[in-house]
C-alpha cells in the first residue's frame, strides 16, 4: 500500500501550504514613487524595483543585489534587503534567501518589516528541511510577534516542522493551538489535517478518523481528496480492508480530478486483493492503470490478482502485455517470471519452460534466476520431458553451486524418477522407485531446514506407496499430519493427506484414513486435491459403513466446478465395498447412481454388471435389463417370453436413465413382436407377444416424449394404439387412457389440430370413459383459443347440460363460458353464467372473478346501481388483501366501478375511485384507464382544465400510450378545446387523433370535428381537406356519410368567396 506524500514543494497548486510562498506587500510599498536622491542609486534601486512589479524574480534579485553590493548606506538599502530576500524567495533559492533575511533581522532590529524578515527566516528553513531551525525560528517568530497577520501560517508551518521532524505530541498541540485560534482561519483545513496526521503518529485512530471523515465530507475543503485519501490509508494500516477499499474508491468517484485519484485505485485494489476480491481487485487496478504513474504497478498487480483468482490464462496475458512494454528494463525480470509462472500453473508447461529458460538467459546473475531454472526443470517433469529435465537439472548444478534451491532441486530429481517409473512396468517402474527412494533420502540427511525436509518425506512417501510399502507412508506422513493440524506446514505438502488417507485404507486403518482425507478438505476446501480427498473420504466411511457421510462425499464431488473426473471411479469402489459387505441394498443405490453418470464414465459396463448382482426388487435396472437381455438372445423362439423381455429391458433402461438406449430397445420389441396384419385368427401365443408389442410400444413413446422427440413419440403411440386395436375388447381396457395420453403429447407441444383429433377419437371410441369429459373439454378449450367461440361455447354447455362431467370440468367450462361471454359482449349470458358459477361453485376460487363478471354485466346491460353495489364489495375485498396476491383483473375492479358511477353522475364516487385505486394499485399498468374514466368525470363538469390534465396522462402514459383508450382521450381532450371554442387548439387535438393513432372508431370522428373546427375558423379549404379525407379513407364511417353534405357546403363556400 503506497500512502501520498502529504507535503512537498508543488509549484502553481491553490491555497495556503500548496501554494507554500505567502505573498505579502512590505510596509514600506513598492508602489512608493522613487525618491530622487545620488541619481545612480536611485536608478538602480527603481529598476530592481520595476523588475519586481513584473515579478521578472530573477532579474529582480540580481538587480537588488548589485544595488546592494554598490549602494550598501543608501537610505533605500533596508528595503533593498527585504525585497532582495522576498526575490530569492519567489525563485526557491531559499539558502541564500535565508541568509538575506537573518542579516536583515541583524542590521535592522527596529525596521517596522523586521517581523515579516523573522518570518521569512523560518519559512526559509523549512522549505530547506532545516527542520530544527525552522522549529526554533517559527517559535521564535511567534513568541516575538503573536498577532502579526502571518502569525496564521507560522502556526502552521510550525506544526508542520515538528510534525516532519517527529515531535508528534508537540506537533499536535500546535495545530490545536491554531484550531483555537484561528477556527475559520484560511489554514483551518491544514491544521486539522495535519492534526489528524499528528493524531495518527501518536497511535490515535480513534481521533484522527473523524477528522478526516469530517473534512472528506466537505468537498469544497482544500484537503478534501487528502483526507479521503489518508483515511483509506488508516483503515489499510489497521487492517480493515473493508473500510479502506471504500474510502480508496471514494476518492476516484468524489475527487477524479485529484492526482491521487490513480494511487487511490491502486491501494483500493490493494485492499480488495488482501480479502480475496480478485475480480474488485482486478476492476480497482484497471482504474489505477490509466493513470501515466500508475500504470506499471498496477498492471503487474492484474496480473498477480487474475493469478490469485486462478484465472492463469488471463493473468499470462497480462504480463506478456507488460513485458513488451518493460523488455530489458529492471522490471521486466519480476515481470517474466510471472508471465512464465501463469502458464505453469495453466499446465501450458512447455510454454513455461521456455520462459523461465529466456529469463535465465536474459537475467542469469538476476535473483530470480535460480529459481527460473529451478522451475523450468519441474515444468519438463510434469509435461513428460525426463531428459529435458535431467538436463536442466544438471545445468542448475553446474551454474548455480550455491543455490539455496539445491536440496528443492534434488527433490526434482527424485520426481524426474518418479516419473520415470510411472512409464514403465514391473521391475524396472520399480527401479526406478528405488531410485527416487535413494534420493528423497538424501535429501532429509542433508536438509536442516524443516520445511525441505518435509517435502522430502512427502515425495519419499509417494515413492514408497508405488512400492506398495504403506506402513512406511503412514510412519512418514503422520508426522506431517500433525504439523498440518497444528498449523506450521506449508502449503505445498496437503496433498500428502490423500497419500496418507489411501495407504490408511490399505491397511485396514479406516477411520484414521477418514480423518486424514477429513483434514485436508477443512484446510484446503478448492484445493487440487479436493476431489481425491472426498474420494478417499468416501472410501474410507464406506468401510464404516457410514452410508450419509459416503453420499455426501460423492454429491460433493459431483458438485465441483467442474465435476471431480474421478467420481466414477469413487462410486464404484464405494459400490465394490458395500458389495463385499453383502449390504445388496446400498450396493444397488451406488451401481444405479453409477450409471447414470452415462456411457463415457468408463465405468458404465462394470457398473451394469454389479448392478445384475445386486439388484433385487422390481426397478432393478442394469440387472434387469442384463437379464432380460440374455434371455431375448438366448430364447428367441419362446414369443411370450421373449417379447415380455423385450418390454423389461427398456423398462430397465429407462428406469437406469439411458432414455436413448431405452427408446430404442421398445421400438425393437415393438416391431418384432407386433402382430403380422395378415393374420385374422391369431393365438394365444402370438396374442400375448402383440401384448407386449403394444407395452413396448407404449414404453417408446414415453421415452421419446421426454426426449421431446415430438414426430417419433406420435408414431410410437400409433404403434401402440394400432395393436392394442387387435387385442379382444376385453383386453382393450387401456385404450382410453392411451388415447388420451397419445392426445396430451400433441397438445403439450402445442400441435393442436393433432391432438384434437386424438382427443375427438377418445370421445368417439369410448364415450362412457372418466377420461371423455376432459377430452371435451380440451376440445372446447381448442376451439376456445383458436376463436371458434360459438363452437366452444356450444361445448362447453354440453358439459354442463350432461351428468358425465366431474366438477373440474363443469368448473372449467363454466370460467371459460364467463371469458366467452365477455370477449363477444354477450352480457346477458355472461351475467346467467356467473351466477350459475356462483350457486354451483360457492366455494370456488374463481368466485371473485364471477362476481367481476357479473358486475361488468350488470353495468353494460345498465343496471347500474347492481353493478356499483357488487363493485363495491368486490372493491373493499381486493383492498384488503396484498397486492401481489391480487389476480390480474383485479384492477378491472376499480375501473369498472369508476366507470358505473361516471353513469351514475356521482363525480365525487369517480374520483374517490380513482383516487383509490392510485392507492390500492400504485404500480398498475392500468392507471391510464382511470384517468381516461377521471378525464371524462372532468369534461362533463365543464371542468376542463383538470380533465385535459386527466387526459394527457392516458397519452403520455407508458403503458397507454397509443392504446385505444388513449386514442379517446386525446378525442375527449379536443373536445374540450371545442367545447370552449378554442377551434384552433381543437383543430390540432383533433388531428393528432388522426395521425397519432390507427383506431378508426376515433379516427373518423376526430376528422370529421377537425374539419367543423375549420369551418368554425372560416377555414373552408382546410374543412375541404379534412371532410375529403375522412370520406376517403373512411367510407364506411357514419361520419363519412355526415361529411358529404358537409364538403359540398363548404366547397360552395370557397367557389363563393364567402367567408
């Protein structure tokens, strides 16, 4: 975490210690008229003083000075000091200036700018990092003069010193002292600063954050960005990183244009790295990036922070990016080093390889050198390059001797024959091992340093557990156990617990192999051996007979991302285990959760097999379907048996999750065992292999639909359908609920002429089944949908009128009856059915809506005290409820009832309504409706100001906008103007009903008023327009016809000249 340096010299910055010089006019001005007086030194004097009106600081310096030196008794020399010293000052040439002013404060102790030279002195001192001076001279200054103007700024200056001079405590006091002083002074925001600062040196958090925080909220304050800044830092230091990756945030969204808005993204991202937010991290660091100051710490920490969150590829991205950019320079070997590491880790080892080998050669006396080769050496080891690595190996030896790497390298070697052995067979994989015993062994002689030594017994251990010695991996990994346990072992040897874990088992340790593998997965959770711990977990339990603790371990692994590629394997040998214990039971459970792994887990054929032998309740899949398979094969020529084997095997497969496999195993039975169509007297035999023929088929018609093979599925139940048909009536007794199973595929894919063909063909075959009335039903529903009213209507009132329909279906056909009735506006009969829902269903769910119903009957057929009464009710039960439990026509309600009483002239009862249903529906899409009925209220009050307010809501409204509705309110909304006779404004209200909407219910009319506002203005060309449009583009309109006589009259009146 970089923290700004809070004061330094920076030249043209505003206010007080950022601007750093005080300008201050002497006592004795410049502006004075020069005094004539020894012609040569005045001449001098004014032009070292014209030098300084123009601040030329340097050419004025050199003049005083030169003045100085040739005039030193002249009555002007005084001055001629002061402004020789204040010249030196403007240019930064504060050591000389210093001088100027001590000698000033000398030879003129009285001079009324003695104290302005005084404080000169000590400014001086500070700006040269004379720190102890410029303690004792502000003190000295203030001691002298305590009420002098620049007492402010001694104040804080002196502060300032001691607090770069590490008098903390007197450093707070100063600022204080100038806080008491001066609380609105113009240094007020320094002092608390700096104060906050001081606060901090003296280990007083608690004190210095509000300071900050109260000068971060004023953002006017100079020492805003500071502030917000520092307390980001406060919180980093105290390790709240939480807190710090805000306050760094704030300052690039409160002060971007701060220059330390790119060093507060870098330590925001600092922050975010330090809690594992990688992704915030890498975002804060971007940020950071594209500052020029920046940019290069804060692309190497992307890198590091994409590396951190495992993103190698990225990460090697970036710092190949960066390495372009830095090539030779001093930071271009860290860089490549990590661009080398990320494609380590990615496993691109090859590529690794040659990094680390071109730093090597590029940087070879570098410090990252030993450890480049080092790597580049195991990166050949794990791409399976031994003699690459046998041969870089030899290289570390020879050029770097004295590597702290050594023994590690060793260690290498020991893999590099591990390796080797892995590639071979028997005796000589086995010498091999030895091999790499030999070495792992010298190096836990040779090492004293524990952390080497323990990676020495890990990799001797892997080489003893080659060898099948698992006794000796327990005596050499418990230790490292114990060490993990406690916390002191590196990271790098927690894989050594599955190691362990495994010869545990191995030697029949069970539960101290559970508690190993237990181990690793409470201190590496994600770790690269997360899923061969869980598969030693679920081994290990399995042999404890702990059958929740074995499928928790599995469901683990199957939940990684990705799933654990040896899940497979653990289920199997978890399966193996119960299957040795005779538990047959559980062994069926993990060969089935085995096999639905899929036929690519390499394990599918083993598992089929164990499932035959384990297996042994109906649903016993693999066994079942090995079974039954045999026997097809095996028996051909027994047509019952065989048949009924053909069934069961895809039944078994179905039932084990292989839909395809299952699909295909039916329609094969199906199709060999289906009855030959020229045999008119079949057996008994060949009725029973039709039988199964037409199970088969059934069976693969169910398959395919949940594959959603639609087309295929459909010709499956044909199949099936066709040879129950030549199956005895009496054996026919599913032929309707396959009918009716056949029609719901169609419909559940939507291909409804196909299943209302289906469902019309289970009415006609069987018209006494349970299944009949619903196949009406959905044939009503069909003709329902596709706007067939008349004929859904017929329907549904033939279910109705029958006694063979369940109270579902009367239900359903009675809410479709209300919806029919509604959308043909056959009030009449939508008022009959919501009452005969009422009275049959008093119980229903829908007896809100039929009371919704029967109120819009009752209004449009104009009882309309009857509809406000049941609105009314119907109003007070959907306010009382929540209104995201309120069914989509509930707002309806309110507009309704609106709408009743507009009928009824109560304009008080509309606004209350609509008021109302503001408050009960605040988020309605609707709401323009009601404004529409409110508008109306309005208009037939002459209230038209408030009903054009009503009116413009429904057309600006989002969700009415262009509705019909709005299209009459805009009407409404020219009417008023007409109304009025404001024929101008209604003219254009009245067209943009014409343009603006495609309604000619409203078109038409709005024309026609349009063109009467023309005539009502004397436009009679313009009511010519309008009347001729209206006629053409809406002939069949009323208004159309209206507007003959209308268009002739006025083509008179323009052939007349007439106004």
């Amino acid at each position: 975490m970089q923290r700004h340096a809070e004061y330094g010299l920076q030249t043209g910055q505003s206010g007080s210690l950022r601007t750093l010089i005080v300008a201050l006019t002497l006592l004795a001005s410049v502006m004075a008229a020069p005094v004539p007086a020894r012609a040569d030194a005045i001449d001098d004097y004014n032009v070292a003083i014209e030098f300084y009106r123009q601040q030329r600081y340097d050419q004025a310096a050199e003049a005083f000075r030169a003045y100085l030196e040739a005039h030193p008794q002249h009555n002007k020399a005084p001055l001629a000091q002061l402004y020789y010293g204040q010249s030196l000052v403007y240019v930064r040439k504060f050591e000389p200036a210093r001088n100027v002013f001590r000698s000033f404060v000398t030879k003129y102790p009285d001079h009324p700018d003695t104290a302005l030279a005084r404080y000169r002195v000590a400014e001086s001192s500070f700006f040269l990092g004379d720190l102890p001076a410029a303690q004792k001279d502000f003190a000295s200054f203030l001691s002298r003069h305590p009420d002098h103007e620049l007492a402010e700024w001694a104040l804080q200056y002196l502060g300032e010193a001691q607090l770069r001079a590490k008098n903390v405590a007197e450093a707070a006091q100063t600022f204080e002292r100038y806080l008491d002083k001066y609380p609105d002074g113009r240094l007020a925001d320094d002092s608390r600063f700096g104060l906050a600062r001081a606060y901090e040196a003296l280990k007083k958090p608690e004190q210095a954050i509000p300071l900050y925080q109260t000068l971060a909220s004023r953002p006017e304050s100079p020492r805003a960005a500071d502030a917000q800044f520092n307390l980001g830092a406060r919180y980093f230091e105290d390790g709240n990183y939480e807190e710090a990756s805000k306050a760094f945030a704030a300052v690039g969204e409160r002060f971007p244009r701060s220059s330390l808005a790119g060093l507060a993204a870098l330590n925001a991202g600092f922050a975010d790295y330090r809690l594992d937010r990688f992704d915030a991290a890498v975002e804060h660091f971007r940020t950071a990036a594209a500052s020029p100051e920046q940019a290069a710490t804060a692309g190497f920490w992307i890198g590091l922070s994409l590396k951190s969150r495992g993103d190698f590829a990225a990460a090697a991205e970036q710092f190949q990016q960066m390495f372009d950019q830095a090539g030779e320079a001093e930071q271009g070997e860290k860089i490549l080093f990590h661009w080398a590491d990320s494609q380590f880790r990615a496993q691109n080892f090859q590529q690794a390889e040659e990094l680390f080998l071109r730093q090597v050669q590029q940087w070879p006396e570098g410090e990252l050198a030993d450890d480049a080769l080092h790597t580049a050496t195991e990166a050949a080891i794990r791409d399976g390059r031994l003699d690459d690595a046998e041969q870089l190996s030899a290289r570390f030896r020879n050029d770097y001797p004295d590597s702290g790497l050594m023994l590690l390298q060793e260690l290498l070697d020991g893999r590099r024959h591990l390796a080797a052995g892995d590639q071979l067979e028997g005796d000589a994989a086995a010498a091999k091992y030895r091999d790499a015993v030999a070495v792992f062994e010298s190096v836990l002689r040779e090492s004293s340093v524990d952390r080497t030594r323990m990676l020495a017994s890990v990799q001797l251990a892997q080489a003893y557990n080659r060898l099948g010695d698992h006794q000796r991996v327990r005596a050499l990994l418990e230790p490292v156990m114990k060490s993990i346990r406690e916390g002191s072992a590196d990271p790098d040897v927690h894989s050594s617990l599955v190691l362990l874990a495994n010869s545990l088992i191995e030697l029949q340790q069970y539960r101290p192999a559970a508690e190993a593998a237990d181990l690793y997965l409470e201190v590496a959770p994600n770790g690269a051996d997360a899923g061969r711990a869980l598969a030693a977990v679920a081994r290990a339990r399995a042999h404890l007979q702990e059958r929740l603790a074995v499928q928790t371990a599995l469901e683990q692994m199957a939940r990684r991302d990705p799933p654990y590629q040896g899940l497979p394997a653990a289920v199997y040998e978890v399966a193996e285990i119960a299957y040795d214990q005779d538990d047959w039971d559980w062994s069926t459970e993990l060969f089935d959760q085995l096999i639905t792994l899929g036929p690519d887990s390499g394990y599918h054929a083993a598992a089929l097999a164990g499932l035959g032998y384990s297996l042994h309740e109906a649903g016993q899949f693999d066994r079942a379907a090995e079974t039954f398979n045999t026997l097809l094969e095996t028996h051909p020529e027994d047509w019952e048996l065989a048949s009924t084997a053909a069934y069961m095997r895809g039944l078994a497969l179905q039932s084990a999750g292989k839909s395809e496999q299952a699909a295909t195993a039916f329609l094969k039975g199906a199709s060999q065992f289906a009855l030959d169509p020229s045999v008119e007297d079949p057996t008994d035999e060949q009725l029973a292999a039709s039988l199964n023929a037409y199970r088969s088929a059934k069976g693969a018609a169910r398959v395919l639909r949940e594959l959603k093979k639609v087309d295929e599925s459909d010709k499956a139940y044909e199949s099936a359908y066709n040879e129950l048909k030549r199956q005895p009536e009496d054996r026919q007794d599913e032929l309707d609920k396959l009918i009716n199973e056949w029609a719901l595929l169609s419909y559940e894919s939507e291909d409804y002429a196909r299943s209302d063909e289906l469902f019309a063909m289970l009415v006609k075959e069987r018209p006494g089944s349970d299944l009949a009335d619903d196949a009406k039903l959905y044939l009503g529903e069909s003709d329902y949908f596709a706007g067939k009213l008349d004929q859904a209507s017929q329907r549904f009132q033939e279910l109705l009128a029958g006694d063979d329909a369940d109270e579902f279906v009367q239900h359903r056909a009675l809410v479709l009856l209300l919806d029919i009735a509604a959308d043909q506006q056959d009030w009449e009969q939508l008022l009959a059915s919501s009452r005969q829902l009422a009275s049959k269903f008093p119980e229903s769910e829908q007896l809100a809506y039929a009371r919704y119903r029967e109120g819009e009957a009752l209004l449009q057929s104009g009882k309309v005290d009857e509809a406000i009464e049941i609105l009314t009710e119907l109003k007070g039960q959907l306010s009382a409820s929540e209104s995201e439990t309120r069914p989509e026509w509930a707002a309806s309600v309110w507009l309704l009832l609106a709408e009743a009483r507009l009928r009824n002239k109560d304009y008080a009862g509309v606004e209350q309504t609509v008021s109302d249903f503001r408050t009960a529906n605040p988020d309605s899409p609707l709401l323009y409706q009601a404004d529409e009925i409110l508008g109306r209220s309005y208009k037939n009050r002459a209230m038209f100001a408030e009903a054009r307010d009503a009116f413009a809501r429904v057309t600006d409204s989002e969700t009415g906008r262009r509705t019909e509705t709005a299209a009459k309110a805009q009407f409404h909304l020219a009417e008023t103007h007409l109304i009025e006779k404001n024929f101008d404004a209604a003219l254009r209200e009245y067209y943009k009903v014409y343009t603006s909407y495609q309604f000619p219910e409203w078109q038409a009319p709005a024309l026609f008023q349009a063109a009467r506002s023309d005539e009502a203005l004397g436009n009679w060309e313009g009511a010519i327009k309008s009347y001729e449009k209206l006629v053409a583009e809406f002939p069949e309109s009323q208004f159309a016809k209206d507007a003959v006589p209308r268009l002739e009259i006025a083509r008179q009146k323009v052939g007349s000249g007439s106004p």
